[in-house]
C-alpha cells in the first residue's frame, strides 16, 4: 500500500495502472460478467473493456461503480481518495481544488461521491464500556438567545473504549429519540454506560434498564470520578469540530451526515494500514450520488 501521496503518483500516475488496480479489487480472482457471473471474458484492449462471451454483454472495470462515466482522470480520483484518508481533520474542496487543478463544483462533487462510500454499514453495536455525550453544530454559539440555538444540529457521539466510534445527526432531541439512536448503535449486552447528567439518558423503561448507568455532574464541574468520565467521546468531539472550524469552516444541515460519515470512518480505521484500499474497495460497491442530488434543495 502506498505510505505518500508521492508513492501514489509514482504507483497511481495514469490510468491504465489505475485501472489496472481496480480490476484486481473488484474481482481478485477472475474477471466476471456483471450481468450473468459467467468468467468466459475476452479483453478488448483498444477500448479498455471486455466482452462476456456467454450474454455478449460488454463491460469495464468502471461500470456500474461511482467511477462509471466519469470525466475526470482516475489518478486524480485516487489522489483525493488518498487525501480524504490521511488527513484526519479532512480537506476542504477548496483546497482539493488548488492542489488538483479542477473546479470548485468538481471538487466538491469529487468529495462528496467518496464520502458517499466512507458510510459504514449499519449493524454494527458497541459493546463493552460505552461513552455517549451530544454536541451543537452551525448556528451562532456565543448567543444563547433561542433564534439562534435553533439554527443548531444536533450530533450525538458513542464510541466504546478502545474501540469504534458512531456519530449521529440529531434531530429535536428527546429521550425517545434518544433511546432509539442509542438502540440501534449500542448492543444490549454492554456492560456499562457512560453519559452526563443530562435527562435526555433515561433507560429505566428500555432495553439497557438493567445495564449499570453512570454519569459525571459537569454542571458541578465534575469530569472525572475513576473510572467514570466521557473524556473519550469528548476528544472525537473535539476533532470533528476541529474539522469543522479549521477545515470544511461551515457545514450545512442538509450534508452534515456525509460529513460525519467521512470522520468516522477515518476514525474508526485510524490503525488500518490498508486504509486507502479498503476506501477504494468501498467506492467500486456504493451507490453513485449524482449531481443534482446533492444539490436537491432540503
């Protein structure tokens, strides 16, 4: 795997070695038919596609991926990818598009189509020690006037100690509905959670009422009592918003999922030295995101 952005443009610099690469993801064994399975292929090289001979259906290594019918070169698809996994408080469009020589649009399209892929499959419950706090994006944050407040995003983080960590886009926060993120991102068999003091964790009617529950007082300045703190979750909170602030500078509402999505899956394969393949493994997979999608108004 490349360890530089520099072993990318040497592995990665045209498109036929990025073609080349992608073949071997999508079908490392054989090539086969998308339409039939079938592996009688034969390669059609001036065109750069193959031809089933069992349905007569031709194909590339490109279709039916988000890399179909694209305009841009492949190497510069696999140097933003390649961006997008290194750097931990994310790249901005802007700067995408300085150091890639494209368009704004292309480059935000361009992230936004990966960070399409980055969305990890869910199903995936915490276990052990869980910590569960909640954060404010957008809006002004040193106005507590409630017009203000209101403009706010809810997100709320879980992440289990020395394990994975989920952020969620909130919306008009309850305890139902905070119960419900809770049940489908927390296993029932944790053995204990951790929160605030906030009213919002309320398990004593669900499913975790006999799992222990304890919190930490911030309202009296309490942070840390043992082994009970959401330090942990704190500090993801504290790179998302790095990102945020220093990076994206403003998310909108509509798109802040696919910004989490982007952080999480960074975070959670922050020890995975095949980061950069897996995220291109993912992308041959993910559904496309077409332009106007994005831009469908909310």
């Amino acid at each position: 795997m490349p360890t530089s952005l520099c072993e990318v443009f040497e592995k990665f610099g045209n498109d036929e070695n990025c073609r080349e690469y992608l073949e071997s993801l999508r079908w490392p064994k054989k090539v086969a038919c998308p339409e039939c399975k079938s592996e009688k292929i034969s390669r059609v090289y001036e065109r750069k596609t193959f031809d089933c001979d069992s349905c007569r259906y031709q194909f590339s290594v490109l279709a039916g991926t988000m890399f179909h019918d694209t305009h841009l070169p492949l190497h510069k698809w696999f140097a933003v990818t390649y961006l997008l996994c290194e750097s931990r408080k994310g790249m901005s469009a802007n700067q995408i598009k300085r150091m890639m020589g494209v368009s704004y649009k292309t480059a935000w399209y361009l992230c936004h189509r990966i960070r399409a892929a980055m969305k990890e499959t869910e199903g995936h419950k915490l276990k052990g020690t869980v910590e569960i706090d909640e954060t404010y994006v957008g809006g002004k944050t040193h106005d507590n006037h409630k017009s203000q407040w209101d403009k706010r995003t809810p997100v709320i983080g879980i992440r289990e100690r020395g394990g994975c960590l989920h952020f969620i886009k909130g919306d008009q926060l309850d305890q139902d509905k905070m119960y419900d993120i809770i049940a489908r991102n927390v296993d029932k068999t944790v053995d204990v959670i951790i929160t605030d003091e906030s009213r919002l964790y309320n398990f004593t009617q669900t499913q975790y009422r006999k799992v222990p529950h304890k919190t930490v007082n911030h309202g009296r300045k309490e942070y840390v009592r043992g082994d009970v703190y959401t330090n942990t979750i704190e500090s993801a909170f504290s790179l998302l918003k790095r990102g945020i602030i220093g990076t994206w500078h403003r998310v909108s509402a509509k798109h802040l999922s696919a910004y989490l999505d982007e952080m999480t899956w960074r975070f959670n394969n922050r020890k995975n030295p095949y980061l950069f393949r897996d995220t291109l493994l993912k992308m041959l997979v993910a559904k496309n995101v077409e332009y106007k999608e994005l831009t469908r108004a909310a």
